[in-house]
C-alpha cells in the first residue's frame, strides 16, 4: 500500500509538472518582445504585415476555421493591391509550430512543412515580398522581421490577420515597444477569443496605436 501512495504521488507530481511547464511555455510565447528603438528616418516607409492569414485557419480545408476569414481576406488583398502600387514594403507572417509538446496539444496545425501552414492562396502574392515565419505571438521573436524592417527604413507598420487577441496583439505591442508607429485595420483582423474587436481595438488606442476601419491606406 505504501508503494502504491508514494506511485500515486509520483504520478501527481508528474502531472504537476507538466500542467506548469505547459503554462509557463504558453505564457512566454505569447508575450510581446522588446527590443532597442527605431531610427529616425530621413525618408520613412511603411510596411504592412499580413499576420498569420494561412490556409490551415482561413484556406478551403482549414483544420481550424475562422469565421470571418472571408472577410480578412478580402481586406487583405485590397491593402496588398494598395500597398503593391504605392511601393510600400509587404511581409507575410506565418505560424509554424515546431514544438512537438504544442503541435501534439493543436492537433498538428502549422506543422513544418505542411500545407496548410502555408499562407492563403486567395491572398496577392507580392513581387519581393518577404514570408518570415514565426514560432511565438510576436513576429518580431524573430529576428530577421525587426532587421528587415530596419534596413528598409520602415518607421510605421499596417497590420491585418489573426487571431486579434494573440498574435495580432502581441505583434501590435512588439512594434510599439521598439518605436513603430501601428495602425492595426480592424476590418481586417478577426478573433475567436472571448474578447470582441470592439474591446481590442480600445486596448490598441490605449497603448498608443491607431484603429481604422475599412481598407483606405
């Protein structure tokens, strides 16, 4: 009998375990980044980001289906045709999942490789453009996105995408705490969260970013 409490709390203390390192890993991916502020510019540019708008989440065979993908896509593509022809800089942002303990916890969405990680096929594809993936909220945990922006002299990003409650969001704060200015097109963001769109864009303003509605640039 004694063997079998100290098994029984060996097997607890396990679980434990695992139930806090998954929470303490979910909870650092999703927090936005810091990072050393921007330059001024002589000549700034703006760039829009196209964040996570990928066909396991908005395509025809989506394992995870956003109501309003539609939706997102369409705005999207209505930015990317402005941003094409006013010469803007256009970075797709797509999630990849590579942690075997996460992709098992999602399913097997965004998985390395796949198809359905790859961004919408609805969406314009821009000459030049850059496709940076990314493992964690903010875009900018990876590197290559900040020094992109950089080198192209950007000072003010155009976000659209999803999900609005997470990686959209944690992007937005990424951005602002290195000295972007953000504008996030609400039309063309959605979320499956228990918060509304309406309550996330307050939370935007409140941290000095900008909302707008619509698709005007």
């Amino acid at each position: 009998m004694k063997r079998l409490k100290k098994f029984l709390y060996w097997v607890a203390g396990s679980v434990l375990l695992l139930v806090l390192v998954l929470f303490a890993l979910v909870f650092w991916s999703m927090r936005p980044t810091m990072g050393t502020q921007i330059k001024r510019y002589p000549a700034p540019r703006a760039a829009l980001l196209i964040i996570d708008i990928q066909e396991d989440y908005t395509g025809p065979q989506a394992k995870k289906r956003y109501r309003d993908g539609d939706r997102i896509v369409k705005v999207s593509n209505a930015l990317l045709a402005q941003a094409q022809a006013k010469g803007a800089v256009v970075v797709y942002i797509k999630n990849v999942i590579d942690n075997p303990i996460m992709s098992v916890l999602t399913g097997g969405i965004n998985a390395p490789g796949s198809p359905g990680t790859e961004m919408d096929r609805r969406l314009i594809k821009v000459p030049m453009a850059m496709t940076l993936p990314k493992s964690r909220s903010d875009a900018f945990s990876t590197p290559e996105l900040d020094a992109y922006l950089r080198e192209k002299q950007v000072d003010q990003l155009l976000i659209t995408g999803l999900d609005g409650a997470y990686c959209v969001n944690a992007t937005a704060h990424g951005a602002l705490n290195r000295g972007y200015k953000v504008t996030l097109f609400q039309d063309g963001i959605a979320t499956e969260s228990s918060k509304s769109i309406e309550k996330l864009a307050q939370s935007w303003r409140e941290a000095g970013a900008q909302v707008k509605t619509g698709t005007e640039m």
